[in-house]
C-alpha cells in the first residue's frame, strides 16, 4: 500500500478519486453564488502540458475548481535527458461568474506522485494571479529520498491578502507550476521522477475560492 509523502510543512494526506468535493465553508466571508460558473482553457503552455492535455472541472458547490494534468513528469537519472529534470506550465484561465459576484483563489491544493531513489531530491513550485495584477511570488516544497509516494502540498493565502478580481472586468486567471528532479547522488543506474499528471482524473490540482459580493451599481 501506498504512503502518502509531505513536503517541508507542507500538508500531506491520503488522495482521494474523482473531482474535488471540498467541504471546507467558503472563505472571505460570502457564501458561493447559486449560479453557474464556467472556466474556459485560454491557453496551455510549457513542457509539462501541451495544448490539450490540461482539464478544468467546477466543485458542484462553487466552492472550487480543479485542474487535471495527463503529461506532467519531471525525471532524472538513466536514459533521461537534461531537459526531462524540469517541467512547467502555465495556463491562463477564463473564468465566468454570476453577475454581482467576484473572486479571489484562498488557498491551492497540489498532489502527485514521487518515487525517488537514495540521494535524489525533488521540488514543485506554484504561483497564480490575474492578468494585468503581479505575480503572487512562487512557493516551493522540496521532497528528498528514498521516496515512493503520493504527494500533497498546500499554499494558502491569509484572508486580508486576497486579490479579488475586478468587478465587471474579464480578466484571466494566470496559473504557473514547475516540477524539478535532481539525481543527487543516487546510483547513476536509476531514475527518479516526480508526476502531477492522472490517466484517471484521481490526481488534481484544486483551488479553493473566496468569494465577495461587487458594490452595486447604478
């Protein structure tokens, strides 16, 4: 049976199949809207998930999203080439609210799989923020072996750090990963690798919103 692997402080715990189903109450203070929330792929780019190889899927409470890799691994050692120990992607997002509402990303759920050998080490690395806006500055986790484990990390933001996104704008929600493996020291006969991908959709990314009511207008 497989253990699950933590990162630095990051939070571990036993993945579960299928989409997010949060149950964690809505930060920021407002309770999801009752309509219906869209999010259209822009755009996908980076070697870790060509065009069509990422997929989004809304929580049925409007509480979170998620996003579904297929071709996301990081890898060093035998037969890899320097270019397969750093993977990344970037994916803008379009994400369509009821009218009245906005919101912000309040905290960012990261799962795969590690199997690194002896002496070998891993990362992954996360930012996010809205087009126009800055970068919200990456987090890092770091994963030594041996190691052969599902992984979890989460990033959240305090409440009085939220960026919400403007009201009445469209804008994009801009997502960048990175995942990187080290050989180290491991036996030069070995491969280590580090995975944010599924076959099955049981391993996703989720993002957990914090939503907040627009001033109304005239």
């Amino acid at each position: 049976m497989l253990s699950t692997l933590s990162a630095g402080a990051a939070v571990a715990s036993l993945l579960f199949a299928g989409a997010a189903s949060p149950t964690a109450p809505a930060r920021g203070g407002t309770e999801p809207p009752a309509g219906q929330i869209t999010i259209d792929v822009a755009t996908v780019n980076g070697s870790g998930c060509r065009p069509g190889s990422a997929a989004v899927a809304i929580a049925p409470d409007n509480t979170a999203f998620t996003v579904t890799y297929s071709e996301y691994l990081a890898q060093a050692g035998k037969d890899t080439k320097p270019t397969d120990s750093r993977k990344n992607c970037q994916i803008a997002l379009n994400v369509h609210v009821p009218q009245g509402f906005t919101y912000a990303v309040a905290k960012a759920d990261y799962r795969g799989y590690a199997a690194l050998k002896p002496g070998a080490n891993g990362l992954e690395q996360a930012s996010y923020y809205f087009q126009g806006d800055s970068d919200t500055g990456r987090k890092s986790h770091t994963f030594t072996g041996p190691a052969d484990a599902n992984w979890q990390t989460s990033d959240e933001t305090d409440v009085s750090a939220l960026v919400y996104a403007p009201c009445g704008e469209e804008r994009y929600f801009n997502i960048n990963t990175e995942l990187r493996v080290n050989a180290g020291t491991s036996d030069p006969n070995t491969t280590s690798y580090m995975a944010m991908d599924s076959t099955d959709g049981s391993i996703n990314t989720t993002y957990h919103f914090a939503w907040k009511q627009c001033p109304a207008t005239r």
